[in-house]
C-alpha cells in the first residue's frame, strides 16, 4: 500500500548552546516507502506556524519527477528553521513537529509525522552591587541618613523569579525596589529577563556607635529562583 515517511537527514544536536532569538536548523527528510506514485507532497510545522521550511527538490533521489512528488522509493532532503525563544529556553528544550502528507493516485491521502525535541543549555546566574552615598565615615554624622543603592542583573540565560535583596543590617529601613525603571519591563514586578537589571534602594540613619568605631559595615546580597 502507499505510505510517506519522515524522518531525520541529521539528528539534532542534544545538548545545545542557544541563547533567545537564535535559529535552529534541523535537517530531515520525506520518503515514499509504499507502492505507487504520490503527489502533492508537502511538508509542515504543526507547532510553530512561523517555522521556515525549505524542501530540496532539486536534491531529491529521483529528480525526473519534479516537485511536489515522489516515486516508489524516491527521498527528498528539507531543511526546517526554528526561532528559539525565552520560553523555550526557560522550559530548557525546544521540541517542534513536522508533519508530511500526499496523495495517491486515487486521491487517498497518506501523512506522517515527527517530533524534534533539543535540549538547551540552561545557565542560571545573578550578579549584584551595593554603594552608599557616604563612602568616608569622616563625613558622616550622627542622625545623618545614609541611602545604600542595589543593583540585581540576570547574568544568566534563564528568566529568574522571586528577586530579592537581603540586607539584615540592624537599623535599616525597607528595600525598595524600582520595578517600573526596569530594563525589560515586560517581566513584572519580581522577574527578570536575561541581561535585565533592576535598582533598589534603603536608607540607614547613622549613630553615635558608628561614629565611634570609625566604621559601617553592611552586607549584602540577592537571589532568584529558575
């Protein structure tokens, strides 16, 4: 009987570095395994509608029977391009299906399909910085308020969630954070994209006690969740 295969020219690669906004080629093939000849041969994307795919029928096994059909037997390459997204990224793998159909001399239709799935790389990072506005304690003085600035960045390539700076410095008012002055506002309040940074602030009143010890010592840092 007449049946159309898909299947891949070239696996693709497992474990992949690709970062938003990258394409990913993936090289398969169709080929008539049954009896007869089929016609209207055609090749889609059933997940991804902008999906670009380009079939090599100048390449095929059995090029006399042009395009659009296939021989008992005859095999053609296509390629298939992906756009690689956060959400991909973030789910750590990009997983498309291609699906090809024909006909047959009498009309009847036969079809195939076949999923793709390539693991991303995930990296999940966060860098942070802290300054004050009073560097030199001979400039302080009792009562005066100190203002710290926080700066959180996702250095990674993963969207991270739950942002939050944690100072337990005794005296310190409330962190708060500039989310509308964000890099990627499109995130929302406690997320940030890849490359996106976001500033804080809290003030600190300064006391007799800091100005004796000649010193203020804050620590600092932030984290995320993937």
């Amino acid at each position: 009987g007449a049946a159309i295969l898909i299947s891949y020219e070239e696996e693709p690669e497992k474990a992949a570095g690709f970062s938003a906004g990258d394409t990913v080629e993936i090289s398969m093939k169709v080929k008539n395994i049954g009896s007869g000849l089929l016609t209207d041969v055609e090749v889609n994307e059933i997940l991804d509608d902008d999906a670009k795919i380009a079939v090599a029928w100048d390449r095929s096994s059995d090029p006399d029977t042009g395009e659009n059909v296939l021989s008992e037997g005859e095999t053609v390459p296509f390629t298939v391009n992906y756009t690689v997204t956060q959400d991909d990224i973030d789910a750590g793998k990009l997983v498309r299906k291609a699906e090809a159909s024909a006909e047959t001399t009498e009309r009847d239709e036969v079809e195939d399909e076949q999923t793709s799935e390539v693991i991303l790389r995930r990296a999940a990072s966060i860098d942070f910085s802290k300054e004050a506005a009073v560097q030199k304690i001979s400039d302080a003085r009792e009562g005066m308020s100190v203002q710290y600035y926080f700066t959180v960045t996702n250095s990674g390539n993963v969207t991270l969630r739950n942002i939050e700076v944690i100072d337990q410095m005794a005296g310190l008012s409330r962190i708060v954070y500039d989310w509308n002055e964000s890099t990627d506002s499109r995130t929302g309040e406690g997320y940030l994209s890849p490359g996106e940074k976001v500033t804080a602030s809290a003030a600190y009143t300064i006391t007799s006690g800091d100005i004796q010890k000649g010193r203020i010592v804050n620590k600092a840092y932030a984290r995320g969740e993937t």
